[in-house]
C-alpha cells in the first residue's frame, strides 16, 4: 500500500528538518511513499530547503505553497494531491520513529473492515505518560468515545484510509484560519465504526510555545465560530454512555461561545436540546463569567 505524509507548514525551516531526516530513516525499511508539503505563505527558507531535498531522495517530495490560510485550509488544500492508499498528517515539528511507515503499512494489509476508517496510533512527547487502557488494543473504537466516554486525554496520530478521509475537509467557519480537528474526525465518526487503535507510538514531538495547544485560550477567543459549531455538534452526539463531567463541559463552552459570537441568552437555552432546561440555565452565568475573562 501507498502511503501519503501530508504536512502543512509555516516558517517552520529550523523545525522541518527533523521529519525529513526521520522520512529518510523510514526510507530503508518501507519504500513505497510520498510526502506532500503544503507551505502556508513562509517567509523564511521553507521553499529553498525543500528544493535541496527533492534532489536529494529517491522518494517524491510534492511541494506546493500558498497564500497564508491558516494550518486547516493548508491540509484541506494538500489532500487534493494526495494518491496513496492512506494519508497521515504529521505536524511540521514532529518526527516519524525508524520504522513508522513499516508498521503503518503492516497494519493496514491485516485490516478488512470496511466500516473501519483508520488506525489510531499514539504520539510520544517525551517525558509525559502516554499510558492508556491496555484492552484497547486491536479494539475498534470511536474517537468520540476515546475521549467523552472513556475519558483518555493521550496524545495521537490518526492514520486514515484515503479514499474516506479526502471526502471530509476542515469546516471554516466565518472566514476563521483554524477549527479543531476533532470535529472533522468526529463527523466521520458517524458515517462509520470508528478507527482501530493500535498501541505503538509511531510520532515523536514536543509543545512548542508558539503551538496551538499551548494558546488554546487565544484560539477560543480568534476563532469563536468555528468552535461554537464543534460544541453544538459535540451536544448532538452525546449519549448515555458519555460521561456527566463532558457533557457538563459541551454546554459550558456552548455558552461560552455563545456569549464570544453574541448570541442571546434565551437563544443559546433552546439550542441545547435533551437536556434539563434548568441544569442549562444553571450554566449560563458561570459560562458567562467565564467568556468575560478571555
């Protein structure tokens, strides 16, 4: 099977080096590969450093560049190159382990589950404990469930079959540069089983300062729109099975971003529906409060 590494990137020339050496690594043991770099509008030596390594490997480097719209519209734009049998995205400052494509493809010739749309594989950050379940393992799960019903908050890398995966883009909302990627992949949830969990960690990265995860307040503030639909979304997907703590936690930043993108009170109570009215107004003023802070 073809695999595609697709990777958006943004003046990131002193991090991009790491997972090419690490490709070139994967190179020995699995061959049958391409990496497609979308730049998004860097300013610095992306394009040069690229030009070099594309003469430089026997695997095909595609790069393309772009006018600045954020890392969602870079990835949306890049799956339209991709032709590989399975597409990972890797982040520009993350790196593959020596053998990660070897054991991606193995993985995926055992899997014959139509219903079955990826292979969830854990992400190592060092030092922090990636230790989850161990009866997971070889289990098909739903990442919805992963995360709202079992309560694992371990970092990851989702593998996905391409022909499904390039039918599901990053939804923008209001012109906004990014949304979490997990309402896409929460989407594609419900059309299919879920994902494969494999216990192996395949990526290696680390927080940057200037990373998503470390400014997740400054996102909610920048992008309200977008995450105002992921948890409205998110409330239209609980069920019984989920945990009381998340669903607490949907209708909480449901407010909250109803309060960012100024939607009335009354207005915000009746789109959260299947829940007890007043549990729902009893969140509004600490979810307020909250939405003031930011």
């Amino acid at each position: 099977m073809k695999i595609s590494v697709v990777t958006a990137t943004y003046n990131r020339e002193k991090l991009l080096p790491a997972l090419y050496k690490s490709l070139k690594k994967n190179y020995k043991t699995f061959k049958d590969f391409e990496w497609i770099i979308m730049d998004d509008g860097s300013e610095d030596n992306t394009g040069k450093n690229v030009s070099k390594w594309i003469e430089e490997v026997d695997f095909k480097i595609d790069y393309h560049y772009q006018k600045n719209q954020g890392k969602m519209a870079a990835i949306n734009n890049a799956l339209k190159y991709v032709t590989g049998d399975i597409v990972m995205e890797i982040d520009s400052d993350d790196y593959l382990v020596d053998d990660a494509l070897k054991i991606i493809n193995e993985d995926y010739e055992k899997l014959d589950n139509d219903k079955v749309y990826g292979i969830i594989y854990k992400r190592s950050l060092g030092k922090k404990d990636t230790t989850v379940d161990s009866s997971m393992n070889n289990s098909v799960i739903k990442l919805f469930d992963i995360h709202n019903k079992y309560g694992f908050d371990f970092d990851m890398n989702l593998t996905f079959k391409a022909n499904i995966r390039k039918k599901y883009k990053y939804i923008l909302e209001h012109n906004e540069k990014f949304v979490t990627e997990a309402r896409t992949y929460y989407k594609i949830d419900q059309d299919y089983d879920g994902l494969l969990f494999k216990d192996k960690e395949i990526v290696i990265g680390e927080y940057l300062e200037d990373g998503y995860s470390k400014n997740i307040s400054k996102m909610f503030k920048k992008y309200p729109y977008g995450y105002l639909e992921y948890f409205k979304e998110c409330l239209s997907y609980v069920n019984k099975e989920t945990l009381f703590k998340k669903r607490l936690y949907f209708i909480k930043h449901y407010i909250l971003f109803s309060y960012l993108t100024k939607k009335s009170m009354l207005e915000c109570i009746k789109e959260v529906k299947g829940f007890n009215k007043l549990m729902v107004l009893l969140l509004v003023i600490p979810g307020y409060i909250k939405s003031s802070k930011f």
